[in-house]
C-alpha cells in the first residue's frame, strides 16, 4: 500500500475519515475474475456503516472507497488487506486521512 499520508495537527481519532484511492496494477481481465468477490466484501462493510461509498473511477482504471472514521490507520490497513484486490495483488492503495471540519448536516451521523 502507497500511504500518502497529510496531517497538519494532531485530531481526534473519531472524526478522522480515510479515502482509499485503488489503481489497477493487472490486466482488467484478472481484475473482472475478481470483482464480484471485491464487491461482496464492500457490500458487508457498506452494511455494517464503515464503508460510505466505493465505486470504481471512470474509465475504470481503479476505484475510491470512502470509509467511516473511529478506527486507527493500521486497523484501516489490516482491513484493507483483506479485499480480494488486495489479496490477489490486483491493485496499489493510496490512503489518504481526512479530518472533516465542514460538512452537510445530513452527513453528520456517516463521520
């Protein structure tokens, strides 16, 4: 994983959101044999709030996952490593943490 990591001041853990940016590093054909598996395993973090969105870029040459804060960066890691992705070295990470300070109200309870 390619962690790009920008922090100006220290923040509370809690607010603290993280942006993984995927980049394909294999052909689309093995990244297809593998995407239904990926996306079950977004679907059960989507399903227990931690992962906000994911999608892939347009053209498809990776994807983004938006997750939800309260978890250290290595915790964030050891998550990571288990995407299929990951696991079958389909694609390079680039995390990168956010600490929210604007926000639209209905956001509030994602963060």
């Amino acid at each position: 994983m390619n962690d790009h990591i920008r922090r100006s001041e220290p923040v509370a853990q809690a607010l603290i959101m993280y942006v993984v940016r995927t980049t394909y590093v294999k052909p689309m054909s093995e990244v297809e044999a593998h995407t239904a598996a990926h996306r079950d395993w977004l679907g059960q973090h989507v399903e227990t709030g931690l992962v906000i969105l994911a999608g892939p870029l347009v053209p498809r040459t990776g994807g983004v996952m938006l997750f939800k804060g309260g978890r250290s960066l290595d915790e964030l890691k050891a998550l990571l490593a288990t995407d299929p992705f990951v696991i079958e070295g389909l694609a390079e990470l680039d995390i990168v943490e956010v600490n929210p300070v604007k926000m639209n109200p209905v956001l509030t309870d994602l963060v």
